[in-house]
C-alpha cells in the first residue's frame, strides 16, 4: 500500500508543476502508435520489478 501510495504522488508531480506541459505529453502520446505505447509499458513494469528486486 506504501507503494501505491508513493506512485499517487509521483505521478502527480508533474500535473501539479506544470499542467500544460503534462497535458501537451498526455495528447502526444495519444497519437503514438500503440505496439511503441505497449513496450514502454514493458520496459516500466521490468525497471520496477528489478528496483524492488535491488530494494529488498
């Protein structure tokens, strides 16, 4: 839950700081061809899956 807890708040860092620029990256990355979308997906689910890994 800690965990989850710590995403909410990076993930809210930069709507917070700058909103537009987040808005501007959300409408790019909405253009963006899914197969490229669905590997970044990948590669962050593995880089978090070894920092826990590194972590504990």
């Amino acid at each position: 839950m800690t965990a989850f807890a710590l995403l909410l708040i990076i993930e809210g860092l930069l709507p917070m700081i700058a909103p537009q620029l987040w808005q501007r990256a959300m409408q790019e990355l909405s253009k963006g061809n899914p197969q490229i979308i669905r590997i970044g997906g990948i590669i962050s689910m593995l880089a978090g899956a070894v920092l826990l890994q590194f972590l504990n």
